[in-house]
C-alpha cells in the first residue's frame, strides 16, 4: 500500500499539470545557490507605468514675450531689431518685408494706421500706395508731410507685417503686436497721436465705430490722440473728404495752440 507522501506528490504534479507545466525534470541542474542574492533593479524607463504622460512645456504667452521685448528695447533702432526677431505673429511668415515706419522720429505728430497693404508690404514703408498718396495730399495741405522740412511727421501702422489678401487684423494679432505699438509711440515721443481707421481706433482706444469716433480729441498711450477716417475709405466714399478736411484743420490748430 503506498505511503501518503506518495499521494502527497502525486497531488502536487497534478496540480503543476494544472498550472501547464510540461516538464517535471529539466536536462541540466539548476544550482539555486549560485544566482544572486538580488535581482538587477529595472531600468527607469521599464519601470515607468505606461499609463503616465510626459509632461508637456508649458505654452508660450505672445503678449508677455512681446512686452518683454518692447521694453527691453531702448531706442527706435533696437525697437525695430527686436520686432525683426518676434516670431510669434503667423502674419511674419506670409509678408516680403516688415514694415516699421516711414518720416521723421521724433517729429510732433505721429500718424498710426492699421497694417500694410500690397504696396507697402513690396516697399516696406506705410502708406505708399494710393492711400498713402491721398494722404500726403492731406497732409500737404495743412503744410505738414513725412518729409516737410519745418513741420514732418512720423507714421507707423499697428501690425508691421500685411495681412493676406489684407483681410482685417485678428484680435490676437493687435494684443501681441500692441506692446510693441505703445513702446514705438514711447521712444517716438510725438506730441499728439492721429489714429487712422477702425483697427487703430480699435488698439489703441479699444472701441471701434469711426464715424461716431472721428473728429474728437481723445487721450491714446498718455497722449492727446485724434481719429480720423482712413484715407483708403475716403477713396470709396469721397462724400466724407469734408469731414477728413475738418479733421486737419483740428490737427492744425492744436498743433498752432499747442
């Protein structure tokens, strides 16, 4: 009769059986005394649980990269060369030339419209298409213009780089390019502001509606500002060339009084 250790054995190769084990004895000996007393510790990446993401860099702020810029700029030069080197504004990528300013620094009024055209964009000046034409007839006819040897003028635009097809400025284009503006308007130091068109109006004053806003004095970057109409719209609606004409006049005497 057999012992119980042998059914006791039995049992346990039926369970192995179980379990799938296939092989009771293996063809060389196993010396359990000669592996390590303990096992090579994972390496970081294995012991990594799959489930945890990286951790994603935190994203970049435009309008504090841009603010940082500006103010860091201590003259129209290094203003210029640190807008060359903004590479946050998607319009950058689709424009010929940055477009920075045109006249004279430093001259008592500084002109600031919405953004380059095809013109401007080819040339990399402001307003020297047919707008800016009209414009210096305009300006020419209070005595004053970009190049007037005893009353010039300075002119910048809110975006430096033309948007494509010169569709409207998009919000987030006019916040990051803003900081730039008000240090240009800054280091220009004009005596008064003339904002011209809907998008300036709208950067600098933050409303828009020119019609309503035109021809009234205004404060705009600490400064004594006067909207005015754009002169690409006085080219589709020379109706309003009287109210455009009432505005200098405006421009004229605060200059004289001032």
């Amino acid at each position: 009769m057999e012992s119980a250790e042998f059914y006791h054995h039995l049992a346990l190769l039926d369970w192995q059986v179980e379990l799938g084990v296939t092989e009771a004895i293996m063809d060389t000996p196993v010396d359990r005394y000669a592996l390590p007393d303990a096992m090579e510790k994972p390496s970081a990446v294995s012991a990594a649980s799959p489930s945890v993401m990286p951790i994603k860099p935190a994203s970049v702020d435009p309008v504090a990269v841009a603010t940082q810029a500006a103010q860091a700029a201590q003259s129209l030069e290094e203003l210029r060369a640190a807008m060359e080197a903004f590479e946050h504004c998607t319009l950058k990528k689709g424009a010929r030339n940055m477009v920075f300013s045109d006249g004279v620094a430093g001259a008592r009024v500084m002109l600031i419209g919405e953004a380059p055209g095809r013109d401007e964009d080819r040339a990399g000046k402001p307003f020297v298409g047919a707008a800016g034409q009209l414009l210096d007839k305009m300006l020419g006819a209070i005595n004053m213009g970009r190049d007037h040897a005893q009353a010039p003028v300075y002119i910048t635009n809110v975006l430096p780089w033309r948007p494509p097809q010169n569709r409207d400025p998009k919000p987030d284009e006019i916040a990051m390019m803003k900081p730039f503006l008000l240090r240009h308007i800054e280091l220009a130091s004009p005596d008064v502001l003339v904002i011209i068109g809907n998008w300036a109006c709208q950067a600098l004053l933050g409303k828009k509606g020119i019609t309503r806003l035109r021809g009234e004095w205004t404060q705009a970057a600490n400064k004594p500002a006067l909207p005015m109409f754009h002169p690409a719209y006085l080219l589709r609606s020379p109706e309003f060339k009287r109210e455009a004409w009432a505005d200098l006049l405006s421009l004229q005497a605060r200059l004289r009084d001032g």
